[in-house]
C-alpha cells in the first residue's frame, strides 16, 4: 500500500521527488470521479474571502450550482471522508486494508469527548499501561463512509470486526485500543455526533509524561 510506504519515509514535508517516484491512481480526465473530487477540494479550500475568486471560477467551472464553501466542522469533516473514501477506493484497498491503515494514527481526536469506555493505551517505560479516554471519531467516521461507499454492512461490533476481518488484537490487554459498551459502528458515530465530537479536527500538541502522572 504505497499510503504506508510513503509515510515511513518522509519526515516533515512531502515533496515531488517521492511523488514522482510512487505509483499513483490517475483516473482518465473525463471520470467524474474527478469532478466530485474538485468539488469537495474546492468547498473545503475556498472559504475564506481571499478565496472568493477562484471559488466562483471552480464553481461555473464545475457547474456546482447553489454549492457554497463548506464553513461548518461538521460538513467539512463529511467532505473530507467522502475524499479519504474516493481515494481509498483508486487505490483499490479492501474493507480490510482500509481499517487497518486508519488504526496507523495514534494522536487524532485527543481533543474529542470520548465515547464511554473508549481508551487509547499507552505503556510507560516500565511497561505498565496507562490507559487514555479517547474519542475515535476520525477513525469510525472514515471507515463508515468508505463501507457505505463499498455497499458493505457497517459491523455490529467494531472490535470483532477487527478481530476477525483485519486479524488485528483488538480490544484486549495487550492492544491500544479498548472499546466501552458501544460497539455497533453506526451508533458510534451517531452517539459521538450527539456528544459534540468533530472528525478531522486536529489535536492540540501535548507531551507525553512517560511517569503516566501527567
């Protein structure tokens, strides 16, 4: 998966010697798929009046009708899913794959309200777990919108899913992630949307205390 690759060798900026040198999806020109790419990207960038301009060329451009520039949390973070899924769909990952690749960010949602019961786990230097309430907003809300777009059926239980689908150990004493009593993967978006949790807003940059005290 060339998303996982890629990651393992840049640092703090991506340039185009990587680009040019990892194989990418390339749809034909005439693809919608690329239309409704530009959409998203165009609602999601031009939301700011320096922006107005090329909003309204992108717009008769694209004929996006009474669209606007996407200014709520909420809705951006829908566009930015749907785009996350188009792309996980060109490169052509599995239900599966795109799970797992979604388990790979460890810092996101730290400023989320967690559902109840969700931890992150982290072990301090004497190996003793410290666990996190943590919200997975992000991560559920990804997933769900790339099964829908794969007309799969969203899991009852998240963690079996993993279990059992992405062979991952998942949800127990030795993993990082433990779920609460919420499980079925639709209601857990739905109660986190209820709770005030916003998928896609980056953390806050915080130092981990390896004495777990902090």
């Amino acid at each position: 998966m060339p998303e996982l690759l890629i990651r393992q060798k840049i640092s703090t900026h991506l340039n185009f010697f990587y680009l040019e040198a990892w194989p990418f999806p390339r749809p034909a020109q005439e693809d919608p798929i690329l239309g409704q790419m530009a959409a998203h990207a165009a609602r999601l960038s031009c939301f700011t009046s320096e922006m107005d301009a090329l909003w309204e060329e992108v717009a008769e451009r694209l004929a996006l009708g009474n669209q606007r520039p996407a200014t709520d949390l909420r809705e951006r973070a829908r566009l930015r899913a749907e785009i996350d899924a188009i792309v996980a769909d060109l490169y052509g990952l599995s239900v599966a794959e795109c799970a797992y690749i979604l388990t790979t960010f460890p810092l996101l949602d730290r400023d989320q309200p967690p559902l109840p019961g969700d931890f992150f786990v982290r072990w301090n230097k004497k190996g003793q777990p410290r666990l996190e309430p943590r919200s997975f907003v992000t991560r559920d809300t990804a997933l769900l919108t790339f099964m829908r777009r794969k007309n799969v059926t969203p899991p009852a239980d998240l963690a079996a899913f993993y279990r059992s689908e992405v062979s991952m150990d998942f949800d127990s004493e030795s993993s990082q992630f433990r779920l609460g009593p919420i499980r079925n993967l639709e209601a857990r978006v739905e109660e986190a949307f209820r709770r005030g949790a916003i998928a896609y807003v980056p953390s806050q940059a915080r130092r981990f205390d390896p004495t777990g005290k902090g």
